[in-house]
C-alpha cells in the first residue's frame, strides 16, 4: 500500500471514480471525477487534529463494517494513503445545519477548504485494468439467519475489524455487551452454494472461517462450533492449516447451519443438521459469525458500460477465455484484475493482477497496435450526408466530414456492418464483405438450388 | 481482376471432419471448380506440414488465392493467414470454410454432411476472385496505464505496470487506497498481516 502511494510513476487518484472512457486499444481518453475532500490536499499535514476535535460521531459502515464509529471529518483508518482527510459532508454539521467550523479553527495548516469543488481531469491512457472487486452479500435476504436481529450475529468482515488490533475493540473479541464469549458458532456457505442466494462458492469464506476458529481458540478459548458443508482447502499449505485449526479442539459439524434463533435471553441457538451423525443438532452460542457470500459490485451495471465489459450469467465481469485469456476482456486494452472477474483469495488475486499486469506491459512493449482493416468505407460520390449511419454506428466511429459526407474513423470501426445494411445510398461497403464477395459466396453456396 | 489461380485444402482434422465428411469426394468436387489449379486432403491442415504444402504450392503453382476448409475461422483463420503471408500471398487472398463446427459436429448424416461441405467449399472458392488485398493499420500506443480500483488486486497491477517504467493512474473511489484488504485483520494461512 505504502509503495503504491510513494511510487513515482504511480499517480494516485482517491475519492475519485471514472466517469466516461473514449477511444480504443493504445489510445484511450478517460474522464475522472475527483470528488471534492473540503481539504486542500496540498496544505494539509495529515497532522489528525480535526478528526480528534470534531464532535460529529458516525456508524462507519465502511472501514468498520458498521462495527465502529468514525468522525465527520476522517481518514478512514490510521494507515490510510494518502494521509488526507475527507469531509463527510452529508453528516458535517457546517454542511447540514451551518454552523461549527471547528476543524477549520484547529487545523494548524489552514487546509480546510469547505468551498472546494469537484474536479473533472481527462487523462490520455493506452491500456486500463479494472480492479473493482466485489460487494457483501446482505445476510438479512435469507431470514432464517437472523442477521440484524441481534449485534452478536457477525458478518465474517465484522468480525475482522473486532479482531483487528486497529479496530473498535483494540482487537479483543467481544459481544455487544462487552464480554469474552464462552461458546462461538461459525457458519459456512452463508449465501454462497444456495440457489435461494447465489450459487457459486465465494472461495475464500472456508479459509477465513478456519482463521476465524483459530482467532477465537487463541484469543479467548471459548468453545468454537463450525458448521460447514465441505471444507474447501484447496490452496497451497490450506490443508496443513485446516489441520492445525483441528487441532485447536474445534468442534466441527458437517451439514450447513440452517437456522439461528434469537432466545428471550439473547443467547442465540444455531441449529442445522450434523450430516455424519445424521441428524439434527442445536448449540446455544454467544456470538455468531456468518461467513456471508461475495457478489460482484452493486454498480457493476454502469461500470460494465463505462468499461465496454460483458458479464457471465453470475454477474462477475467476463475474461475473454476461462483458462487461456483469464485477464483479458472481449475489448482489446481493457483488462481485469482480482475479484471483479469472479472470487478468488489474495495469492489468487495478486497472481492475477500480475497477469493483467503483463499484459499491459507487453502491449507497451510492443509500441504499436495492429488494427484490422476490415472497416467499413464510405463511397463519398454516392454518400448523401444523411446520417443514418453516424446513429447506428455501435462505436461511435462515422462522423460527417468538412464535406458534408459521412466518414469512417478506421481506429474505432470494429468492421460490424451495421452501417453497410443501413446506409439508404448504398454508399458504404464493407472491406472483405463487399457486396460482390458476399453474392460470389451465395452463388456458390445455391448452385443447383435455384436457377 | 487477375486471373485466379486457386489452392483448396480440405482438413480431417485427425477423424473430427473425416470420419463423417467424404472429404475425398469434396476434393474432387473443388478440383473441377473454375479457377481452381490443386486441391488436396490432408490430416491436420493446421501442423506444419500442412501450412508447407500450401506455401510451396504457392511457389510452385503460382496460386494467388488459398481455400482452406476446416475448423471454425475464429480458431485458425490467423494462422493460415500469417502461412500464406510468409509465402508472399496478401492475407486478405486467404478464405476458410467451416466443415467441421458448420458440418461434421453437427450431423452424423455422412450423405448431407458431404453435401454441405462442397457447398460450403463451392461458396468459397467463388469468393476469392473477388478479395482484394488490405493492409492493416497500425497505430502507436499511449505508454501509460488506468488502473481502476486501488484494492489489493488494484495496486499490485498498479505496481507491477510502475515498476515496468510506465506511468499509472491508479484510481479509488474511497479517501484511501487498501480495499477490502485493508479491513483484514491476520490473512490465512500463513497469519501475515495485510496492510
């Protein structure tokens, strides 16, 4: 992360998101929004006086999963890159009722800039990645759960940030009410591998799970009862560790937790079927983590448009081949690294943004881009300037020229023929279809049919 | 337009296209189609003696137009392309037909799918007097890179493109990069710290 942020050759856009994309393999112009902090990021030292000052306290659903509060005006958490602030301005008491100021009263640098205006900068890129990773499944969709019910039924995330040394316990596993718990159930497949929610494995959930187990054993001993239906080790040294986590004195009991029941008391019942004993098992429990599913991003919609990237019928952005083209898309120069593509755990992930990677680099390498010539031409004597085509073209790739006549931009036009069967003239042919090729090719094909 | 001096190659595929097209007989059909100097059958077309019997045929029959029928255009089209390339012939001289995705995986009718084959053949060997010869553009390319997502996934991409000497916009919507990555606490199985 540091070395992201210190990389001389790394230009570092946060709080920002890409609004359009333009242009073509080698040759792609991107406009970027970059959402106003309200701090000049120029002047500000990263000093955190007004995080500490501000009296605006809010759920921080982000960092924290809703496990812990932030301020109005914050850095997401203490490591954070760069070491700016933002301004929260929906929850900032200046931007919703007028008043306070103070972090501009204490902000020694005088950074505070609550007239800051979103910027748009256009950049000039020749190859892109998209690294937009995944989403959290909303457990509340399957009710037998009781997700929302109680505060100690976790998501496998919160229960990172209560084990994190960083988080809002200072990493001591707790219940809400502040106590050690005595008896822990985790549950897998929580959304995934259900047809109700989604039917693929999210990968990673039996790993994290397993780390989860040890975490618990480790920093409180309280008796851990995990219900899985398969444990999905697969990685390298994941068997070892799913070994070791056994030997933790961890209770597991193969069959998915179905169900758990929130009891007058606030303890909280688990049950599901043990599939070896056959039979139904229940396990009052203190806290509960469910290892919930991924899924891809709730705007995957407009970035899929923004990108030009097609999905698989689970909704993950598609690579251009399941094992021989993994980092590629059906646009050529626009790439995909990590989650976006589909789940996958950090060794994954990392090895395949080092496959987009390489990718960029080698067209890079390269230093030019063959483009197909099979585009579409316009015989301008018989062109009329009507624009049919300018509208059905799919690429944007025809514009009238200081003629008046339709003109075809070769870099952009993917050769589809959209404009030849539109044109009213017939004044646009497409090379390596032309009309006499493609009639030579009908003949043959009818001969003897019909005469 | 030149007079046409046509190969026609009709590809096994080991048995995937013979076993139940009679590729002896579409031969021999596209032997007696104008303009047409050999055609042959071959096991594989796409191994290289395949792709040598075609460009010495070039050579030595003067042919300026190649029919190759096999497997789908999307599979090998660029290969013979780039074989009758290196024999001197223009790329856009070549034409395939698909006898083997359009034919002979979709019909165990040995009769009809014969038939089809020599029409598929036919139509092509009809086409190529009339391709004319493109050249592909090429186009410079902008040595810097967009990188969308500044997560794990996003920032070793990043990194990787930064440290291969290119410049790299790395662009996260939230204040700080790190993801989800950034949220974890010890990460299995080795228990490292993530951030």
């Amino acid at each position: 992360m540091m070395d992201a942020g210190r990389h001389p050759n790394i230009t570092l856009l946060t709080y920002s998101e890409v609004e359009a994309v333009s242009g073509y393999v080698g040759n792609f112009t991107v406009r970027i929004r970059k959402r106003a902090r309200s701090v000049d990021e120029e002047k500000c030292t990263g000093c955190g006086l007004c995080q500490e000052k501000c009296p605006t306290k809010v759920i921080d659903t982000a960092y924290e999963a809703g496990m812990g509060k932030r301020k109005a005006i914050y850095r997401p958490f203490s490591q954070a890159i760069p070491n700016i602030p933002v301004i929260d301005r929906e929850n900032c008491l200046f931007f919703t009722k007028g008043r306070c100021k103070l972090c501009e009263k204490v902000c020694p640098a005088g950074a505070i800039d609550y007239n800051q205006q979103d910027q748009t900068l256009e950049v000039q890129v020749g190859a892109i990645v998209v690294a937009t990773g995944y989403g959290m499944w909303d457990p509340r969709q399957l009710p037998q759960y009781s997700y929302g019910l109680s505060p100690n039924i976790i998501t496998g995330l919160q229960f990172e940030r209560l084990v994190s040394a960083g988080g809002p316990t200072g990493g001591h596993i707790v219940t809400a009410e502040g106590k050690e718990p005595e008896r822990v159930a985790i549950i897998h497949c929580v959304g995934s591998r259900d047809v109700n929610a989604h039917p693929y494995c999210s990968r990673f959930c039996c790993m994290y799970s397993l780390k989860h187990a040890h975490q618990v054993r480790e920093h409180t001993g309280a008796q851990v009862y995990e219900f899985y239906m398969d444990m999905r080790a697969f990685g390298k040294a994941y068997e070892e560790f799913y070994e070791r986590v056994q030997e933790d004195g961890v209770i597991f009991v193969r069959g998915r937790g179905a169900e758990v029941e929130v009891l007058p008391d606030g303890k909280l019942r688990v049950k599901g079927e043990d599939a070896d004993l056959g039979r139904l098992v229940s396990v009052d429990v203190d806290m509960v983590i469910l290892a919930s599913a991924i899924e891809p991003q709730p705007d995957a919609d407009r970035v899929a448009a923004i990108f030009g990237l097609g999905r698989t019928p689970d909704g993950w952005f598609a690579e251009a081949h399941p094992k021989l083209r993994p980092a590629e898309t059906a646009t050529a120069g626009i790439f995909l690294a990590g989650c976006a593509q589909g789940p996958r755990d950090i060794p994954d992930t990392v090895s395949h943004a080092d496959a987009a990677a390489m990718q960029v680099v080698r067209l890079f390498n390269q230093g030019e881009v063959t483009i197909s010539p099979t585009v579409a031409v316009v015989d301008e004597a018989k062109c009329v300037g009507c624009g049919e085509c300018i509208l059905a073209c799919p690429y944007s790739a025809i514009a009238r020229n200081l003629r008046g006549k339709a003109e075809v931009n070769p870099a952009l036009c993917q050769g589809c023929g959209t404009c030849v069967a539109t044109c009213p003239s017939h004044a646009i042919a497409g090379l390596h279809f032309t009309d006499e090729q493609i009639v030579a090719q009908i003949e043959g094909l009818l001969e003897g049919v019909l005469v | 337009m030149e007079k046409p001096r046509i190969g026609v190659y009709i590809c096994e595929c080991g048995v995937n296209i013979s076993a139940t097209v009679d590729v002896n007989a579409v031969a021999e059909m596209a032997s007696r189609l104008p303009g047409v100097v050999v055609a042959r059958v071959y096991k594989y077309m796409c191994s290289e003696p395949g792709q040598l019997m075609i460009q010495e045929d070039i050579r030595n029959l003067g042919l300026n137009r190649v029919v190759v029928a096999s497997c789908t255009p999307r599979m090998h089209e660029p290969t013979f392309q780039r074989a009758v390339e290196a024999a001197g012939l223009n790329p856009y001289y070549f034409q395939m037909a698909n006898i083997r995705e359009h034919v002979s995986w979709i019909t165990d009718d040995r009769e009809a799918a014969t038939e089809k084959a020599k029409r598929l053949v036919r139509a092509a060997v009809f086409r190529v007097p009339y391709q004319a010869p493109l050249e592909p553009r090429r186009e410079p390319v902008t040595k810097a890179a967009l990188v969308v997502g500044g997560g794990i996934a996003g920032i070793q991409a990043a990194l990787s493109i930064a440290d291969a000497g290119y410049p790299v916009y790395l662009v996260e919507r939230e204040p700080s990069i790190g993801g989800r990555m950034a949220q974890l606490d010890k990460t299995f199985p080795t228990l490292d710290c993530s951030t």
